[in-house]
C-alpha cells in the first residue's frame, strides 16, 4: 500500500509525463536515490523525449529500516500448544519440504541477512496457564522476549495490565493501516484512544488459518444440480437463501440402517456443543453483518447487534441447524471434516486450515465459498476467526529493546506476506496463487471480510459475544430475553476495560 505521500509523487509524475500509472512490484531491495529519478524526470521533459510510463515503487521495510544489528539475537515466546503451526512458524531450522514451514524459513533466512539478526523460540506453558505465565515474567522485567505471541481469547484480556507497549512507542507499527501486511479490518478493533498493545499481522498463517469459510463439494454439488457456485459468489449473489435451497433434501440415510451418523450424507453440517458454537453460529452473525460490540465516535464501547435482526437471525439458524433434510450437525471436527473430504456433506462451515489438514487427497473437487450474506441487500460478504486459535502478537514492556523488536516484527510481517501466505494457499487448495484463478479471488473475498470487534476480544464470560451460541445450543428463538438478562453487566463490564486501559 502505497503512503499519501508516495501517491502524490506518482500522480505529479504522471501528470508531467501525460503517461498511465503503472504500479511496479518490489523485490525487496532498497530503493535508488530518488534524486536520479527527478534529474530523469527532468531530462524527459527538457529533451521531448518519448515516456509512456511512471513506476511507483510500493513502500517496504526495506525503504525506512536499514539498520543493522551485528547478530542480535531476536527471540520470540509462545504457549507450548494451541496450533501445529507452533513453533515452526517463528523459527524453522532447515527445509523439510513442507511449503508452509519453509516459507517461515526463507522469511527468517531474508530478514536474518538484511537485518544482521538471528532467531530463537522459546515455549513457555500451555495456552491456558500461558497468560499468567508472561504476564509474571514481564513484570519481573526478564527482558529474555522480544516479540510475545499467544491466542486471542486468552491473551487479550491482559492488554489491562500494562505490560505491553503501545502502537505510540513502536515506531514501525504506529501507522499499520498504511500497511498491507497487517490486516486493517482486524487490527482496527485492536485500537483504543489512539492506541494499540496488540497486533495481527502477515508473519505467520496462524490467524488466516483459523479464518472462517464455507466449504463446498463441488462434485456432490452437480450430482444435485448445483453448478458454478463459485462464479455466483463471485457475483456476490451467495446468500443464505441460496445456502438454505441447496442443501435441502440431500441427505441420505447411505447405508440405510436408520441411524444418522458420520456415515451418512448430508447437505450442511455443524456442531452443537457450546464450545463449538462458540465459533460456529457466531460466524453466522458475523457473516450477516452482525458485530458484538465496537467503540462508538467519542472512543466508547457500544453493544452493537441490531436486535430485531439478532431475533431474525435466532430463528433462522434454529431453523438451518434442527428443521429439514440437510443438516449433520452432531459431529464433531474431525469426524466432519473426514465426511466431507470423503465426499458425504454439500456445505461445511469450517475454518480454512482444514483444507490443508484433511483434504489433501480428496477426489471430489472443492472450493472455500465465503460465508453467505443475509440477503440480496448486503453489499459485502464477512466473516471472522477462531478467538481461541487466531494469534496476537505483543512487544513486551521488559523487551530489551523496543525499537529492535518493533523493526523486526514488521519485516517478519512483511516477508510473511511474501513467503507464507501464499505457501499456505497452495497447502490448502493445492494450486499456485493467481488473481486469474476463482479459487485465488474467493480466498481474497474471505481475507478482506474478516472482521472482529471490541465485543469479541473484551466479552470477559459476559455472553454478549457467545448469546447466539447459546440460543442455539438450547434450541431457543427468545433473544430478546436473552439478551436484556446480560446487556447490563455486559456494558459495565466494558466500561471497566476502559477504565483499566486509561490508567
């Protein structure tokens, strides 16, 4: 993403040349002195020389961060579990030949040389023990960590207790939203009164991995006269009522023993559990538009449901999950995702790592549709991710340097961007990147409408965030109920979250 005043220089230089704008891909290296292109600039204009072009380099780290660190030693910390992606994808000691960790390789490998630096991991604890963990060696001002990384729902309530470095102090992170390796649409909820202590970024797949999409077979699809379903969400015509038409009525008892289980077919399948749910019909809600809670124009959170379409939506998914011929929704993930590599279930919510997990050596042809929208009048599709999966990364306050650790973490997003995200792509759906591909443009569709918000990260156990769960689960339509038994200590709640940040 190019700076204003980047883009500025290019249209002056255009305008000068009476040439189109073309945008020029970086390799990474720093830029020439800009001066010997304003001589030729102009030279061209003096000397009525023939220029049908102008190039405009897009700004890298490479552009602004040329220190370098006589072999430093940058050391991230993470829990012990919580994704197969840990340790590998901070530090990966040699390639073995899978894509994804090699990428984290080649990442490393680029910022080791450009930067003079050298990497080690170090895992603490287990994700649920590592909150409490990082939070008592930051306080005790080890300065052993450079870069903390941990899970969302269990790291971010500690953004109160002032142990992370705000967005104000990181001189390579103050301005991410001009930067396209850091998804905007996450880290914008992440910011609060100006500032931000935590962050997503390109370094890792982890959080694009435990994005949410809707898993399509295509070869089940046109058995039952689905076609070109990917070309229809291309349209944006993928819709809830599309979803509900198509997977009605191909359920099939298959082995014909009058128990429905694992295997047998179905036309959608979801889970039931609250733990699941969790996730599951929350990404409904987020796939129609729907956000818990965001910080309103004065920086203050707002419950931010529309409630007669909450109660809208409540019926609708009892509806999509208990009533009709469609729906296995008593698996659980593993035994879903092995039905539908094995060709048994249309449509499967699902988070997209499991296209590279499970479906590597299916048969039938595949696609990951973004969630349906509500209807006709939605402009754009949405999604969110996994809050107990997706990661956060935070530069501690006993960091031994601030300054080391923000210029690393934001080449190492950079260089992610380059090496892994694509390499996590190919795992998945087992071809190259390609904006001419459908199955490229799908998966950018479902990257630029991943969302989350204040009420996802901060619910502290209030429910707001887990209610439709939670009237799923009980098979209840009753939100109005539901939500005005929590609505009150929910906003008390949020206020204390401020009122802990602002101290």
């Amino acid at each position: 993403m190019m700076t204003p005043s980047r883009t500025i220089s290019a249209l002056l230089a255009a305008l000068m040349l009476s040439a189109p704008l073309i945008t020029a891909c970086s390799d990474g290296d720093t830029p020439k002195d800009t001066s010997d292109a304003a001589d030729s600039v102009t030279d061209a204009v003096t000397t009525t020389e023939a220029v049908t072009t102008a190039e405009a380099v897009p700004v890298t780290p490479y552009d602004y961060i040329t220190k370098k660190y006589d072999g430093a030693t940058f050391t991230f910390v993470c829990p012990t579990d919580g994704t197969r992606y840990s340790p590998g994808q901070f530090v990966t000691e040699e390639e073995t030949g899978d894509i994804i960790m090699d990428g984290a390789y080649r990442r490393n490998l680029t910022v080791s040389e450009k930067l003079d630096v050298k990497f080690a991991v170090h895992q603490l604890i287990g994700m649920t023990k590592f909150p409490a963990a990082i939070r008592g060696e930051i306080q005790a001002q080890t300065d052993a960590y450079d870069l903390v990384n941990s899970f969302v729902q269990t790291i971010a309530p500690l953004v109160t207790d002032g142990i992370f470095i705000p967005s104000t102090e990181l001189p390579y992170q103050s301005d991410i939203s001009e930067k396209d390796w850091y998804n905007a649409n996450l880290n914008s909820a992440l910011n609060i009164d100006g500032k931000q202590y935590m962050f997503f970024s390109d370094m890792t797949c982890i959080t694009l991995s435990c994005t949410y999409g809707m898993f399509y077979n295509a070869t089940l699809g046109e058995k039952y006269g689905v076609k070109e379903l990917d070309k229809l969400a291309l349209d944006g015509k993928w819709t809830l009522d599309k979803l509900k038409e198509y997977s009605e009525n191909v359920s099939q008892d298959l082995d014909q023993n009058g128990i429905w289980d694992v295997k047998d077919q179905y036309g959608l399948s979801q889970f039931t559990a609250l733990s699941q749910l969790r996730d599951t019909a929350t990404i409904y809600q987020y796939g129609f538009g729907e956000k818990t809670a965001v910080l309103n124009k004065d920086g203050q959170p707002e419950i931010a449901l529309n409630l007669e379409k909450m109660a809208d939506i409540a019926v609708t998914l009892n509806d999509l999950f208990y009533t009709g011929n469609r729906n296995g929704h008593t698996f659980n993930g593993k035994d879903a995702a092995v039905a539908f590599s094995e060709g048994r279930i249309l449509f499967w919510n699902a988070i997209i790592m499991h296209a590279g997990n499970y479906m590597r050596d299916m048969k039938d042809s595949f696609v990951i549709l973004p969630m349906p929208k509500w209807d006709d009048n939605q402009e754009e599709y949405y999604t969110s991710i996994s809050n107990s999966s997706s990661l956060l990364s935070m530069v501690p306050v006993s960091a031994k340097n601030k300054e080391f650790s923000s210029a690393v973490f934001d080449i190492l997003s950079y260089e992610g961007q380059k090496e892994i995200i694509p390499a996590f792509f190919e795992h998945s759906m087992k071809l190259k990147f390609s904006r001419d591909n459908t199955a490229s443009q799908l998966f950018d569709i479902i990257r630029a409408g991943t969302t989350v918000d204040f009420g996802m990260l901060y619910d502290g156990g209030t429910g707001m965030f887990t209610i439709m769960a939670k009237l799923i689960k009980d098979k209840s339509t009753n939100f109005a109920s539901e939500f005005a038994a929590i609505k009150d200590k929910t906003l008390a709640h949020y206020q204390d979250i401020m009122n802990l940040m602002k101290k």
